[in-house]
C-alpha cells in the first residue's frame, strides 16, 4: 500500500500543480450542463408529446400528431444515445452544412433523446390524475390546453417527481459517452490526467467519488421538491 | 332556456339515450329519477355536451351547443355543473378553485378588448381581476360558513364541505343553469343534509336547476317538475304531488313501490 500513497502524491501533483484541476472543473461544468439543460428540454419534449397522446383521437390531426410523436420515441428509444451523438455530429450536421461545438451538440442529443423517455412517464404521470379533474375543468368552460396547464399536468408532475429524479440521475451518468464526438466532460478530463501521469488508478477513484456526490445532492434536491409539491396532500 | 329535440346518444351499440325532447324554462327545477343504467346521468351529462349527442340538438340559449362548429367553452361557462365525486381541482386552495374559471374568462376578454374596444370600456390589470375574483369568492365562501378553510387544499375538507365549495364554485361563473349529477351520492349520510339544505337555498334564490338525485325527499321538496327515466327514455313528467302521489305509468309505479 505504500505504493497508493506514491499514487495519490502524483496526482495530486498533476491535479493542483500542473493545473489539472481547471480540466476537471470545465469537465464537471460540461456535464452539469449536458445533463440540465438536457433535462429541460427533455420535460419540454416529453410534456409536449404526452399530451398529444392523451388527446382524444376521433379526428385527423391529432391522430397524425400522435403517428408522428410514436416514431420519434421509437426511434430515440430504439437506438443507443451514443449513435445519436454520432449521426447528428458526424452525419446529420454536416449534410446540413452546420458546425456546432461538440457540447451544444450533446446537449440537444441529450434532450432529444430524455424527451422520448420522459413523454412515456409524463403519459403515465397524467393517466395517474384522476380522470374528473379534466371533466371540472371542462364543465366550469376551460378549454382542454388551459385544463391541462393549470390542473392536469402540475399532479402528474408531482406523481412524477420521483422518476424524473432517476430520469436526471441516469442523464448526468451517461454524459460521459460524449467523448465520443470530442466534448470535454468530467470523463473526458479525468482520463487526461491519468495519460499525463501514467497513473489511472486514482483519477478514476476521484472521477467515481465527484460521480456519487453528484447524485446524492440531486436525491437531496429531487426530495425536497417532492416536500414542497406535497403541500397539497397533507391534511391540516 | 334549454330545449332538448331529439336527442339520442349511443356508446357503440348500446343506445342509452332514445329520441328525448324537453324543454326546461328558466327558473324551472327539474329532478331527474329513475333506476340506475336508465340514462339518467347520461342525459345530464349530455345537456352540456360532456357526452357529445350522436344526434338531436340542444338549444341553450337560442344557440344549438350539440352542433360541432359551436364554441362549447362559452356556454359551458353559462352552465354550471356539480358532479358526483366533487372534482374539486386538488392542487389549487379552495379560493383558488373558485377564482380559477373566472379570472381565465376576465383575462381573456380583456385581451380582445384590448384589440378592439368600441364602448371604451376600462381595461383591468391583471392584478384588479385577481383581487375582484378574489372577494367574489371570499364572499361565495362566507356565503356557506367555509371562509377560514379558504387557503386551505381540498383533501383537508370533508365530503359535504368539498361539495359546498364545489357548488359555490360553479356558483363564481353566474351561470344561468346548474346541472347536479347525483351530488350527494358520495357522501356520508350525516352530511347529505348540509348539501342539500345549500341546494334548497339555491332553488329558493329562482336558480334554474337540473338534478339527477335519489333524495326522494328533496325531489319532493324542491322539485317544479319531476322527470322519470328509463331505458333511455322519458316515462313520465309531472308536478312532485302529482309524481308521487298519482303516478300512471306502470314502472314508475313499481319503482316508487320500491323507492319509498
């Protein structure tokens, strides 16, 4: 074990003083905004295609819409998030003629793709409200998309929470393949330092250990919104 | 006011609904009877088009809401509905439930008025519209002895409450109608009265009002007319004395043998 104290001394030499650290810190920065812009958009996309789903379906355009929203979850849930990277960064952009950072790139691959997953839980999460809160809201003369703003799609939120959490969680997890189009993220930023030391058996350690805090502030923060949601709920 | 003609209304290929014509006049309280699977709900549910009718119109108004091209939103807001199970919107507080509606309806004719505004009429802020929601439904509130529960959340009244501010909220949008759907089915027994005793001072205030109950007794009381339904049919309509006291058509006679 001596040897592991020889380890942590070279990196700590590689992290402070060759300036590691402020790798590390954009990495960190790259993936906090990877995963929460991602998630944005996410909810955004996701919200949007599950109320198309829930629409009732005796005429054309809604049944259109939701053909369309079925292919696009098909097609995000159906292939892995890495070959979407890649498509859209090597493939689709460049047909298109645009050049876009790497991370720009992620961040709308990530919220692309979390919006198909997150349009299944928000369609599960609307089922859960009991069907009569859309009939009040109709009834008093609401129409549909005022009902489900104001009514509908806060108690599906709160029904929700919990999985979006993971949703979140899983997000900030899998950023790290987005070295695979070149983005600087805390993988990404750990890795240099192990090839700049020869040594990978530390950074990795580090890498995992900044992973975990991560996560455990976001159940923390995801519990006490599922708190304040809860209001409602309890009895006073 | 409301004028039923013809209306039938079919879930695949059960007719639940066969060929019903009434005409209900302001001020009129009209109580639907009859036994469960007769329609009765169905037809109600109908008169503000929560089931849209398979055929038959309803004139409400002088305008035919059944028709698909009519913007049901706004007469909605002129028919007042109270449902079984309340429906009372559980993430709002209790004033927030009541204001909900007409603070949306203020705003957006402010919006057009603002586009075009011939009499001049002052526009309000936001803010004005709040705060005169806000004291309409404080007083709707007071109204039914309910005012301290008002910033608190549904789940924390019981049944007969929910179902108080449940008519005061429908009461918020001065409709000219309100359709009751059995509303004191889901309650406890000791706090039917509350309910209906709210009911009775409505009907006395010259509300027009449809229920479909199975409070004989309250039919009786309150009722100008009482509408008897079965098998998606109207069998028999009459004054409560006469209703109760001299029915003719055989299954109603049954019925009330069983009822009373």
């Amino acid at each position: 074990m001596n040897n592991f104290g020889l380890k942590i001394e070279r990196f700590i030499e590689i992290f402070i003083d060759n300036g590691g650290y402020k790798e590390v810190l954009t990495g960190l920065q790259n993936t906090l905004k990877i995963a929460i812009i991602g998630l944005a958009i996410g909810i955004i996309i996701g919200t949007l295609i599950a109320v198309v789903r829930v629409l009732p379906k005796y005429r054309f355009f809604p049944r259109f819409l939701n053909g369309i929203c079925s292919f696009y979850v098909a097609f995000f849930r159906g292939t892995p998030i890495v070959v979407q990277l890649l498509l859209s960064y090597y493939v689709a952009l460049p047909l298109m003629g645009i050049n876009l950072p790497s991370v720009t790139v992620a961040i709308v691959v990530f919220g692309l793709n979390s919006g198909a997953y997150i349009s299944e839980i928000m369609r599960g999460g609307i089922m859960s409200v009991d069907g009569g809160q859309m009939e009040g809201g109709r009834a008093m003369g609401l129409p549909f998309s005022k009902t489900m703003i104001s009514i509908v799609i806060p108690q599906a939120i709160k029904n929700i929470l919990p999985t979006l959490g993971n949703e979140f969680i899983t997000l900030i997890k899998e950023t790290s393949v987005v070295s695979f189009v070149g983005a600087l993220d805390l993988y990404v930023a750990f890795n240099r330092i192990g090839s700049n030391s020869y040594e990978f058996m530390v950074p990795y350690l580090v890498m995992a250990l900044i992973y975990i805090v991560l996560v455990i502030i976001i159940t923390g923060l995801v519990k006490l919104m599922e708190r304040s949601l809860g209001k409602s709920d309890r009895r006073r | 006011m409301i004028d039923v003609v013809n209306l039938k209304k079919s879930f695949g290929d059960l007719d639940v609904l066969k060929d019903i014509s009434i005409s209900i006049n302001k001020g009129e309280k009209v109580v639907v009877v009859g036994p469960s699977g007769s329609g009765k709900s169905t037809f109600l549910r109908c008169l503000n088009c929560m089931e849209d009718p398979t055929s038959g119109s309803i004139i409400f108004n002088g305008v035919d809401i059944a028709d698909m091209n009519v913007d049901i939103n706004i007469h909605r807001q002129k028919m007042g509905m109270v449902f079984q199970h309340f429906n009372l919107f559980n993430n709002k507080t209790v004033v927030q439930n009541i204001m909900l509606a007409p603070v949306y309806v203020e705003k957006k004719r402010m919006r057009k008025l603002k586009r075009k505004n011939p009499n001049g009429e002052a526009i309000k802020s936001t803010a004005q519209i709040k705060q005169e929601a806000h004291d309409q439904a404080m007083k709707l509130l007071e109204r039914i002895g309910l005012q301290d529960k008002a910033d608190c959340y549904p789940s924390s009244l019981s049944g007969g409450q929910k179902q108080r501010v449940a008519i005061v909220r429908s009461l918020a949008m001065n409709p000219d109608v309100i359709l009751f759907d059995e509303p004191t089915s889901a309650l406890d027994p000791e706090m039917v009265g509350e309910v209906l005793e709210l009911m009775k001072e409505l009907a006395d205030s010259g509300m027009t009002m449809v229920v479909v109950t199975h409070e004989m007794g309250f039919a009786r009381e309150i009722a100008t007319r009482v509408l008897f339904m079965d098998e998606g049919k109207i069998l028999e309509q009459a004054p409560p004395e006469e209703f109760f006291t001299n029915p003719k058509h055989p299954r109603l006679k049954d019925f009330l043998s069983k009822v009373l």
